[in-house]
C-alpha cells in the first residue's frame, strides 16, 4: 500500500495599497447639486472616465433608498462609485458600494482630520488609505512616469508625457521639460512648470496649496486648475490660448494671464 505526501499549504499573502481617489459631496439641493455636477461633466467630457470616485454623504446623510437612487443617477453619467463615506454606522447592502470608514483628507502638510469639504460638483483629490501607505497605486490602466525625486522634493520629467499618462506627485513641484500630450494630466501638490506645450490637463496646488501656480510656453490645455479652481479650454479666453501663459489664484479666483 502507497501513501501520497500531504501537500504543504501555502500561506495568503496579504499586502497594503494606497489609492488616490476623487471625493464627490453631494449637498442640499440635490436637483441644484446634480445640475452644477453637469456643467462640470459638460465641460470635461470624460472626467471621471476610469477614476474611482469616492462618495462622502456626511453632509446630505441620505437614507438608504436615496443612496440608491443617488448612486444610478452618478452611474448613468458615467461616474462609478467605488465606496461611500458616511458616519453613523449605516447598514447599506450589499448592493451598494461598501463602506469608507476612517478616510483622512489629503492636503500638502500630510493627512489631515475630516473637515474641507468638496465644492458641489467639483471632485476634490482625497486618499483613500488601505493599510500603510507605503506603495502608492495612481490609477489602474494608466501608465505613469517614474524619474528621479531631488532632495528637494521637486518632481522633474525630462520626456514628453504621452496620451493616456497621469503624473500624480503629492510632495512639490512638477517640471516637464516637453509637451504634454492631449488626454494626459499632471497632478502637483505645488506648482506645475511645463517647458512645451501643455495640451492635457493640469492641476496645481491639488492638495490644498492656493500659492501654486501653473506655468507653460504654450496653453492649448483642455483644463487647467489651481485648489480645486478650474477653468475649462471652452472657458478660457481666446487671447491666452497658444501663448505662454501662468495660471493662479486672484482673491479666490483663478487667473490666466499671459507670461514672457
């Protein structure tokens, strides 16, 4: 009689991610919210095309019928909700996107206690933290540059960034010394230089830094902004498009003015 060795088991390993995630947060009412929302997605097509959306209901607390009916309305504009932020313990299903509980927001000084809230119908970056936050995930699907991080915390690409690439680099500056390409974006905690010509999107100060400012030798950007304050390439005044130009905040306002 033969006897068979007993397998040995292997063991499951399990390993942290850290996601960037945009915060959506709806606000009373919702019929104005949805309509600001709109203009938003008008304005840039594809948005959130690909992007995990997180849905904060701290503010509207909805019930449970209202989350879905909320969720599929967001679903036939193309957003997919990926988790709901809301405190208070509430049993959502299973039919639901799960629930987010513990999420910090994201500003340039580090991880800060729950308490700026996303302007209705503009995404504001956040973190969503699974675990440590040692390896960093942007975005599934998207290829991203890796160069070398200076001392000082400025983030320089000496490529082009292509069609399809998204830059997100939450410690200083971003300097790209080509074009960026239509169909990319740049994402800085602080300012963003671009030495070609900048045809994608780009957004400064994204994690709360209303000083940064957005640099390019030649703005044919399909959005750019600074804080969360954003302009569209529809929006932009026609004597500033083509030209060397720099984007900042203005007494709460976004500026494009020219640059030489």
């Amino acid at each position: 009689m033969t006897f068979a060795a007993p397998l040995e088991a292997k063991s499951i390993r399990f390993r942290a991610r850290s996601f960037v995630a945009f915060t959506l947060t709806p606000e009373a009412p919702l019929d104005v919210w949805l309509e600001s929302l709109d203009r938003w997605v008008g304005n840039s097509p594809g948005y959130f095309a690909g992007r995990p959306v997180v849905l904060d209901l701290n503010t509207l607390k909805p019930d449970v019928a209202a989350i879905e009916s909320l969720v599929d309305v967001l679903g036939h504009r193309g957003i997919r909700v990926y988790a709901i932020e809301m405190d208070g313990g509430t049993e959502l299903g299973s039919h639901l996107p799960p629930a987010l509980v513990g999420a910090k927001e994201a500003t340039a000084d580090g991880l800060l206690q729950p308490g700026r809230k996303a302007v209705p119908g503009k995404p504001e970056e956040s973190k969503a933290e699974e675990g440590k936050a040692e390896e960093h995930k942007a975005d599934e699907g998207r290829a991203q540059a890796k160069p070398a991080l200076p001392a000082d915390g400025t983030l320089m690409i000496r490529t082009p960034i292509r069609s399809g690439q998204l830059v997100f680099h939450p410690h200083g500056d971003v300097i790209v010394l080509g074009s960026v390409a239509s169909g990319s974006e740049i994402v800085a905690a602080g300012s963003i230089h671009v030495y070609g010509a900048l045809r994608g999107r780009a957004s400064a100060g994204g994690l709360g830094n209303s000083a940064a400012r957005i640099f390019c030798r030649k703005n044919e950007a399909e959005l750019l902004s600074v804080d969360g304050w954003y302009c569209t390439a529809e929006e932009m005044d026609p004597s500033v498009r083509g030209k060397a130009i720099q984007a900042f905040l203005d007494n709460g306002m976004l500026r494009i003015a020219p640059f030489s």
